[in-house]
C-alpha cells in the first residue's frame, strides 16, 4: 500500500489578458488557482487545482492546508471514495459547498491523476473509456463587447477550429439581446451550433419570456437564466419556456445535481470538476444523467475535463476556456474542426511551469 | 451618512472543557471562533461572530479579510440588505453556502449589533418585538455517556434551570437508543418535553423506523436523522415517521430552507444565525416559517440568537449551548424556570473578553 506522504497546496493569483464581465460576477480582472500536489511513499505524484474568479481561493487553499492536509498524511491513496468521504465530513460541518467543495476537488482530481499516472492510463481510459474526440464550444464572456467586437471573436474563433460557440446574454434590455443573437445566427448561419449564457440575471418570469423569444434563433441551449438555488423556478423553464437549459457550473454538490435532474428542471447538466467535488462527481452526475438520458456539458478547466468527457457516453460539447491560465500549463487544448482530444499520456497530462506561477503567488 | 471605516476579523481556537461526540462529527476537543468587529465614521462599533467544531474557521476568516473587508470599507453601514447581497455576490462563484455562509453571517451579525447600538435598542425590539421570555432547552453533546452520566447531566441540566432537554441518539443499535430514551422518559416524567437528535446518522428508512419507535415516548421532535440534503427524504419522514421533525442546522442558505419548508419536509426549521446567512437570515426563515404555520427552533451562540427568538412571534425552544465559549464572554445566557430573558442593552449587547482570547490566536 502506498501511504500519502506530502500534500502542498498553493494559492496563485493570475491577471486575465483583458476585463471580462458577464451579467451577474462584474468585472473580472484576476482569477485565483489553488493547486495542490500529493506524493506517495512510492514517490509518486498527482496534481489537481481549482479556480475561482477572484474571492473564495484564500478560503479554499486553507481548507486544503489546514483542514485536509493533516488528515491525509498516512492514509491510502488508492481508495479515493474513501478519502472523498473522509473529506467531505471533515469539512461538513460550515462546508457542503463554497470553499469547501473547491478544496474537496482539487484534492480529488490530485487522487485521480495519481492513479492514472501509477496505473499508467489517461483519465479517460481509467474511468471507462468511450471517444477520445470530445465536441466542443467557444465560451464567450462577451455581454459587453460591442456587435462589431462580438463578431470579430466569433470569427477568430472560427478560425480556431471551433465550430460551437456560446454568447453571453442579460443586457439591459431582451431587445438588445435578441437583435444581438439574432445578428450572430445571421453572421453563423442556419444550423450552426449557438448557445446564449443569462448568468443568474433574470427571475423564472422573465427567463421564460427571454427563452420564447429566443425560439426563432434555433439555440442548442439557454444557459443558467436564474440563480441556481431556484428549483421549481428550473422546474417551470424548461416546460413553460420551450429551450434546451443548461446549469450547473454553481452547483457544489452532487445532490444538488440529483435534485436538479430528479425535478427535471434541467436539459444540459453542466458540472464543474473543481467545483463540484472533483472527477469523483463528475462522473456521478455524468452517470445519473445518462440513466435520465440527459446529454452532459461542462464549465471550467477544460484540460481536465477532456478526460471526463471523452469517458462518457453522453457527453455533449465541452465548454474550451482557458481563463489566463493555459499560459501556465505544459499543454494547450487543441481544437480542431470543433473537436478536442483528450491525450493519452497517464492521468490527466497535465503540470505546471510552477517557476511562472511562483511569480504570482498571492 | 456614517461610512464603515474598519472591518477586523480574528480567528481563534477554544479548547472544549471536555471532549465531545455525536454521532457524524465525531470527535470534538476545539471550537473554532471567527469574530468580526466593524466600525463606522461615528466611532461606533458592531461585533459579530461564527463557529465552527473545529474546521472551516481559517476559510471563513479569510473570506471576511480578503474577500469582503475590501469592498465594505467606505460602504453606508446601515443599509444591512444592501450590504448583505453584495457580500453573497462578491462570494457567489465558489460560494452560496460553506465557509462563505459563516463568513457573510459574522459580518450580518456585526452590522445588526452596530444598528442597534446607535439607534439605542436591544436587537428584539429592532426586529419587531415580541417577547423577551424565551423558552430554551438543554442540548447534550453526550451520544458516548454511559447511562449513568447521562442521567447525571440531565439532574445538573434541571438544577441549572432547564425545563426541557434534548439527548444523542444514533448509537450502534437503535435498541441502545431505545433504551437511553426509555431510561431518559422515566427519570424525567411524562410531559417533561424531551427531544432526540441523530446527528444524520440515517438512511431515510431508518429515521422511519426510529421515529416508529420512538413515538410511545412522546418526544417534542426528532432532530436531522438524514443528511440535510435529502429532501426528499425528509418529506417522507415527516409523512411516515409520525414525529415532529427539526432541521437546518447544517443548511447554509435562505434558499435551502425555503426549498425544505415549501416542500414540507421539516416541522422544526432550526436555522443557526451563525451559518445560515446571520441575522438577516435568520428572521427571513421564521417569517417564513410563520406563514407555514410551523414554529421555530435554533442552533448555537445562543447569546445572540435569544434576541432573534424573542423577536419572533412562532419562536419555540431556543437551544441553549455555550461551546465553551461563554467562559470569554461579558454575559452568560440566565436560564431562570424554563426560560432566557434577552438583555435589554442596545444591540446584542455581547462583548468578548479580548485579552483571554488573544492567548487562543489562531
């Protein structure tokens, strides 16, 4: 048996390459990453993070230092439920989600990279294997990009190879927003695959009276149009508004997810695997949602992620969004004609130019 | 217009007189303490505070100092909605609920003491007024007592004033339980009001089946047997159980509770102003509560939850429990016949005893 050795959590705080804003978070300028490595006493490795747009990573990284850490040393590594478990109880009471579900999956994806890199499998074969080709979408934070803006990184992302994209919506008014999607199905084409994001903005009321008017413009999904606490609200949209809804990314925990699907108040699960309580949920809310015939799509860490969705056999597309922090990473997502591949190297593949990072160490 | 000028927060760890356990927590030897004390353009100041058993504080000190100092400084301090949901805001993406929820309570608290500190009112009057006798009860942490001790606590419980008392439950074999319960029922009397708490131990099938048997001892609730995510579930107990039902200890969002009462899966909501979003959180679960017709229980620093209780019309039993923390205190909650008077000073009129605790610096 391979005991935990070493478990070293980081904090880094990583300036976006420009402003962005979306409906609900303001302006964003830094994103924050927490990492954290475990060493086995085989001197093995494993390495997995979270993000944060800008608050709740000091939090994280002290749950992972302060709370997880000491009571990791010594345990298993192998049996990663068990550890998950061990985890989750550690930090319930003021945990089940915030901070905590961020500190429970970096931890678990660090587990899962270290058994892929010791078994010597990719995530993707590890968990079960299905297609190594994951379709993915171009997620813009875009709400205030003027028109003109809003169509030249439509076509730079064209030019990318991505053949999905996703609009922000929430403007002031739903007339700015339908003449905005409406311009780009024209600038897209019949067909092409669009998705709009309301980030939180709107009441169930006016989510689906947005959604109706959306109709014309053939979406494959309305993402998140109201808080996500909103159950019944979810409930009522999906039958009442007459689009395809996505939501997730703020769900921390899997039975929000069980609760979320068993209501039906959802089309497109979309978990978050550093938010949602690492792979070890992922996979469950990819799972159940199979069970329910749901397609499943993702938000955040996509190079992570690739291996998750090329291991599930209803997965849809895979948001591509890199947040500044693609710079740091030994390895760039690669798209082509809209689809990515999830590498065959052990684990996830993936390290970090630790000495770049070192300089933005909050 | 008074500006917040500053926003202190600390974190210290209070060794327990003794070690505790229940049935999910485990083992309990030190209390975390996260206060934070707030002062405005006028010199006058406001303290709050949150808790936890033993992890989640440097999480939530570091969501209060990092994340939310930064944006209060200079805000109107009196305007508490306003302050409260750009504080859930700013903590949202990897927030609603865990740490975040502690953090944004402590500072609620803050604000609610300073309102009424300058408006020279004790928090019950603030909040509406209703009645300073608040009926309190007596919670055991003491699932591990031998019998013996635990009828020994409960004759120490009735000298100190108690006039109903809440014991563990989950034990290995819910015959133990039984038994504790009879022993428990007998040595008090019938009609003493006794209640049990499982500490999520149970499936929903279980909890079923120990309410089934717990109902000849006619108990004033059974507390949490499920975890607190299962709605589901709880909306069986109640229907199938046939006794009343607390829970909320561990929901850390208004949203939670909202969700557990409209789908009636809960006859004691038990919110704790420390982690359920503070004070302003507090009030908006009984005000619902009191249009569902359902009373209101409590969970920890009770010194400031007798102000809330005594505010509010459908209060029941207030639990009273001090953590060891009344020990730094400048007053212990007077337990008189049954009852806690809430204090007539302006705010929650609490103090903490800054010198002892600084030797307890995290």
């Amino acid at each position: 048996m391979a005991r935990i050795e070493r478990v070293v959590a980081d904090l880094y705080l990583i300036p976006l390459p420009e402003v962005l804003s979306d409906s609900m978070h303001g302006q964003m300028s830094v994103f924050e990453v927490v990492t954290v490595r475990i060493t086995d006493s085989d001197g093995a490795t494993g390495m997995g993070w979270s993000f944060t747009c800008g608050t709740n990573g000091a939090a994280a990284h002290a749950n992972i230092a302060r709370d997880l850490a000491p009571i990791m040393i010594g345990k298993d590594a192998d049996p990663i439920e068990a550890r998950w478990r061990e985890n989750w109880w550690r930090l319930h009471y003021g945990g089940r989600g915030g901070s905590a579900s961020l500190a429970i999956s970096a931890v678990d994806i660090a587990l899962w990279d270290l058994k892929g890199r010791k078994a010597g499998l990719p995530l993707w074969k590890l968990l079960g294997g299905f297609d190594p080709q994951v379709p993915v979408y171009a997620g813009g934070i875009d709400l205030d990009f003027p028109l003109e803006k809003l169509l030249k990184q439509t076509e730079d992302n064209l030019a990318k190879g991505f053949r999905a994209i996703k609009m922000k919506v929430g403007r002031k008014n739903l007339a700015e927003d339908v003449a905005r999607v409406k311009a780009m199905r024209e600038f897209l084409g019949d067909g092409f695959p669009l998705m709009v994001d309301a980030n939180m903005k709107w009441t169930t009321d006016e989510a689906i009276r947005a959604a109706r008017r959306f109709r014309e413009f053939d979406l494959v999904w309305l993402e998140e149009p109201m808080i996500p606490d909103d159950f019944g609200g979810y409930v009522r949209l999906v039958r009442e508004g007459g689009l395809p809804i996505a939501q997730g990314e703020n769900l921390h925990t899997l039975h929000e997810f069980g609760h979320l699907m068993q209501t039906g108040g959802v089309t497109f699960p979309e978990p978050d695997v550093t938010n949602c309580g690492g792979i070890t949920v992922f996979m469950k809310v990819g799972h159940m949602a199979e069970a329910l015939n749901l397609p499943v799509t993702s938000h955040g860490a996509h190079d992570v992620t690739v291996q998750l969705m090329a291991a599930l056999p209803n997965r849809s597309y895979m948001e591509a969004h890199g947040f500044g922090l693609e710079r740091f990473l030994n390895r760039k997502l690669e798209i082509r004609d809209g689809f990515a591949t999830a590498p065959s190297d052990p684990g996830h593949g993936l390290d970090f130019d630790w000495k770049g990072l070192e300089t933005l160490r909050a």
